[in-house]
C-alpha cells in the first residue's frame, strides 16, 4: 500500500512538473514568433546600416575606367591628306570602321594607333548613301578587335563615346543614349533611325565609336553634330550597317581616287531640324544598295569618276589647329568629360599658359576633384578676344559630396583658350562671383 501511495506521488509530481514548464514556454514564446522575428528583424537592421551611396559611384566609376582603357587601343586616329577623323578596329582582318565622309574620296589614308604606331589603310568600302566607310589595314590583322553589339540599345542606357577631336587622341565623352529612331537627310547621306546621345560630336570625333558604358561593346558610329544644342551628337548604330560591313569586308571594292588635284574641305555633318519633327521616308525607287560584288565595284567607279560637289564640304577641321569658337568650346567639354570620367591625368594635360605655371601638382590637382561625383555644362558661352584666343563662359552643375551627404552645386566659371606649342590649351579658369 505504502509503495502505491509514492508511486502516485512521483507521477503527481511529474505531471506537475511538466505542465509547469510548457505553460512558461508558451507565455515566454507565442506560436509563430519566436525564429521568424528574430531572423526579420536582424535583415531590417543590416538593410538599414548599408550605405548605398557612397559606394556605388566608386564601383561605377572603377568599371568605366576599365572599360576606357580594354578600348582606348582599339580606337585610332584616321588622317587622309587634308582632313583627321576616328575609327575602330572592326574585325580580325585588320577592318577599321569610320565615317564616308571622313575619308571623303581618297583610298590610301593613314591610320594612327594610341600609341602613335602609323600603318597605311585602304578604303576598301565607302557608301554615299549611309555615311559608312570601312578601311583595310593588313598589319592589323589577327588583333583582337572591339566586340559588337548587334541588338537594338534603349533609351537610358550609358554610353562612353571615344575620338580625336582637335588631334587629341582617344578623347572619352560620358553619356546616355537620349533618343532613338531618329531620321533625317543631309545631302548626300541618309541617316536613319539614328540613336540620339547626350555627347557632343567635334571636328576628329567622327567615325569614333560609342561603346555600352556595361560591358563595352560597340553600340554606333558618331557621325552628326547637333548644332542647337552642345551635348546632344547622333550615332549610325552598328545593327543598322553590320550586313554592309560584312559584305564589303567578304568582298572588297575596287575604289579609284579622284584626281590628284582634287581636294574637299572635310566638316562634321550638323543637323538643325526639329527633334520631334518625323522623317519622310525618301521613295526607295529612288534608293540603291550598297555595293559589295566585283560588278557593283565597276558600277561604283564609273559614277566616281564625275567631280563630285556638294554644299555639305564646307569649311571644317584645319589641321594647323587655328582656333575657332567651336573648338575653343569643345575643349572645355572635353575636360569635363575627362574629369568625369576619372582621367584626371588627361584634364590636368590640357591646361597651360599661367594657370598651368601656378597650377598645384597632378596629386593635388586630382584631389580637388575627390568630393566631386560628376558634372553637367548647362550653359555655354563663347567670345573672341581678338588676340588668337577665346573666352568661354559656362555654366557648371556639380555633383557632390558635402559633410557624408549629396549636394547639387552650381558654379559660373570662365575659361580663357589659346594656342600653346601648336596645341589648344586652357589657359585660364576661374569661378565668377
């Protein structure tokens, strides 16, 4: 009886025992609660402490300086008797890619490399219809060339535009691309469906490329100059001429020179129309292809041996390098571009005359740029001085960052630019009050 009676016990104190303890787990963690709330509350906190502004410019900045550099070499210089322009190298053939009026009418030109390496090119095909020319540079051959894309781009995304404008090698302008699908005609190209670019198209810069600011393939050609407005250019884009390309690369044109007393005066094409405006489909009765065979080449030779005038040559780029506004303005986008894109070394070589004399060293001079994210021209405004060299006064929208934060700042600042050893210089700049 006595060991029924503790055995009873120990089971009551047991029961007891254990009902206590699950009634004080339950108050103490609620159904639901308990892993799921500690594991929400933890992401919402490190989500919190992560700053995303401050390292994603660094990151942006470090990729589009890797980009510039991988397409820098592959970007030359095309220099024909009278007139420079730009290229790129197309293909492992040794195939350069520029503009039809870049070239003009000549066939034997000169191609200079980044690193001043000159090769003579020939232009194996040239089309008065596109504004498309493709040269041919056998010790080029089996270099590797810039990678294409062949798909359509969208409106937003970034591009980086590379050139010669003034005889500066390998100029970068930062962009986007601002439209698509824009057309117009100035005689005697056809340009259609054009991708509009917050860039700005300079006498030397045509027939450069732009270049996906992601992974750097080639996007288009900068062809046209934008004259009511100084950051917008436009480019042919690569999809639209690949199989012309292709074609002339597969099948060479037989191209004869004009006579040796022939000269044109090269100039950027520039476009003036309404941007809204829509272009006229021009009759294709009236259209022809491009030509590729050995029998369209005969073709081709026949109608070139008409002297060829148009208004379109004007005067243009003057390789002696007298200034104009017009260069005397790009210089000073041009150093912002460069600045913007981190070349710091590169802006800190186009200043001269006193301003380069009392100028702080490269490392300081890079470092007053450290707070700086980007900056946008708004305004330009150009004044001959009378004496060789021009005032340009802009208007400067600056990014940057002030006490960990961003701040938009905008400066006047006015830029005196001048010939010094036979090269355009910024030779002063100061902030107007």
């Amino acid at each position: 009886m006595k060991k029924i009676f503790m055995t009873s016990m120990m089971v009551m104190v047991v029961l007891v025992t254990g009902l206590s303890l699950a009634y004080f787990l339950f108050s103490k963690f609620p159904p639901g609660q308990a892993q799921p709330t500690t594991t929400e509350v933890k992401t919402q906190t490190i989500t919190k402490e992560v700053k995303v502004p401050v390292e994603v410019p660094t990151n942006e900045k470090a990729n589009l300086k890797s980009i510039i550099k991988a397409t820098q070499d592959k970007v030359v210089q095309i220099e024909t008797s009278n007139s420079q322009g730009s290229g790129f190298l197309y293909n492992n053939k040794g195939d350069i890619v520029t503009n039809a009026h870049v070239v003009g009418y000549e066939v034997d030109v000169t191609i200079r490399m980044s690193n001043q390496q000159t090769y003579q090119g020939q232009v194996i095909g040239r089309s008065d219809h596109t504004d498309v020319a493709l040269i041919r540079v056998p010790e080029l051959a089996h270099t590797t060339p810039l990678k294409v894309k062949q798909q359509k781009s969208e409106t937003g995304d970034d591009v980086v535009a590379l050139g010669s404008p003034l005889g500066l090698q390998n100029t970068v302008t930062v962009g986007i691309i601002s439209g698509l699908d824009r057309s117009f005609q100035l005689d005697p190209y056809y340009y259609e469906n054009m991708y509009q670019i917050t860039a700005p198209i300079s006498p030397g810069n045509s027939g450069g490329p732009i270049v996906s600011g992601i992974d750097g393939s080639v996007l288009g050609i900068n062809s046209v100059k934008y004259v009511k407005e100084n950051n917008i250019g436009f480019s042919i884009p690569m999809y639209s001429v690949l199989p012309t390309l292709q074609e002339w690369s597969r099948n060479p044109m037989k191209l004869t020179p004009y006579e040796e007393d022939y000269q044109y005066d090269y100039e950027v094409p520039e476009y003036d129309g309404d941007l809204s405006e829509e272009y006229e489909e021009y009759n294709e009765e009236d259209s022809y292809e491009e030509y590729g065979s050995a029998e369209d080449a005969e073709i081709y030779e026949e109608y070139s041996e008409e002297p060829y005038e148009d208004e379109y040559y004007g005067e243009g780029f003057d390789s002696s390098l007298d200034l104009t506004s017009e260069y005397a303005e790009s210089m000073v986008y041009t150093y912002y571009d460069y600045v913007n894109a981190g070349e710091y070394s590169l802006a800190y070589d186009l200043i001269g005359g006193n301003w380069k004399a009392s100028s702080p060293s490269l490392e300081e001079f890079t470092e007053g740029y450290a707070q700086t994210l980007s900056t946008y021209i708004t305004n330009s405004y150009v004044t001959d001085n009378g004496d060789g060299t021009f005032q340009v006064e802009i208007t400067l929208e600056a990014q940057e960052y002030v006490n960990e934060g961003e701040q938009t700042s905008i400066y006047q600042v006015s830029y005196m630019v001048g010939i010094e050893d036979d090269m355009p210089k910024l030779l002063s700049g100061d902030v107007v009050e």
